[in-house]
C-alpha cells in the first residue's frame, strides 16, 4: 500500500482551477489567484499517510457573480474517515471574506449569489484518512513529511509520537521511543 496520492491537478478542482494552468485561470475567469498548494496538517495520520488536503485563495473580480459549495465534507461527521487506526483528515472549509471584512462559512450544496466584487474566496480542501496505526509509520517517513511541510513538528509528536528537534530537523530517538513505548 502507497501513501495518499499528492498530486494536486487529482485532488482538488477548487471550481476547476486545475483543470488549466494558473494563466489560463486568471484569463478565462475574472480572478486573481493568490496561492494554490498543499495544506499543512490535513492528512489522516496513519502507517500510510492521507493524502494531503489543498489550500486555495483568490479575489474575485467579477460582477453578479455566484458561487455553489457542491461539494461533501464540509460537516464534521462528513470529512474522510481513517482505517484500521489511521486518523481521519481534516474538515473541508470554503469561506468567502467580503470587502468589508465579514465572513461567510459555506455550508455544503449551498447557492451564494450576489458575491461582491474584492470578495476573497478561501478554500481548505481536506485530506484523506490514514491506514493503520500512526505509531507504526517509520520515523524516516515521519521526518521526510516534517522536512516537506506535510506534517508540523507538533502533529508529527502529537500523533505519530516522533520527537523531532525545530532547529536541527533531527528525530530524538530516545524521546521518541520514549513516547511511543509509553502510548502502545
């Protein structure tokens, strides 16, 4: 079994912005892209990581324009869900920042109309779940996804109980075998 498949033109359509590249975007549709990439911490923990979740922000400039979240995974009981221990990913979120500054939370299969030009749409698109125990996946793996910005320092303690210095990115074995004899 492979880790969660990280290619983003798969994962996330964010209203079919990887569908063409991020020019084509901004000429076919009245928008400026701000950022498109990988969301820190939204994979399901496990042996076999999730996929990781994408992160996507632009500005609207359109006029009458409407929006539809159609997708799933918006409720808490709804996100992908881990297996056989693995950690479920993280929620999926689409937030619109009108230029006055409220905010509006999608709700799923929601129409949104009337969105103001400058509006900022904010997509967090979640990961998937993780297969198996976390406390198994090897520290090597855990260290690379830290390396990579897949998983924080934090999570990587938090829920794959490896210990790993900030400054040099370096495993505490001794603390990790610490913490993960203590929790199996």
């Amino acid at each position: 079994m492979a880790d969660g498949y990280d290619h983003i033109g798969i994962i996330n359509c964010a209203g079919g912005i990887l569908a063409q590249d991020y020019e084509m975007f901004e000429i076919h549709d009245p928008h400026f892209l701000i950022k498109h990439e990988y969301l820190t911490d939204s994979a399901g923990a496990g042996r076999w990581r999730g996929g990781l979740g994408i992160e996507t922000e632009f500005v609207i400039y359109g006029q009458d324009v409407t929006g539809i979240s159609f997708g799933d995974g918006i409720e808490e009981e709804s996100r992908a869900f881990g297996f056989f221990g693995g950690k479920d990913g993280i929620v999926n979120e689409v937030k619109l920042v009108y230029p006055d500054g409220t905010e509006r939370i999608a709700k799923s299969k929601e129409i949104i109309r009337n969105i103001p030009t400058d509006t900022i749409f904010k997509q967090k698109a979640g990961g998937g779940g993780g297969y198996g125990n976390p406390h198994q996946r090897p520290l090597e793996r855990v260290l690379d996804d830290v390396r990579n910005e897949m998983v924080s320092i934090e999570r990587a303690r938090e829920d794959y109980g490896v210990v790993i210095d900030g400054a040099t990115l370096t495993v505490d074995e001794n603390a990790t075998g610490k913490l993960r004899g203590e929790e199996k």
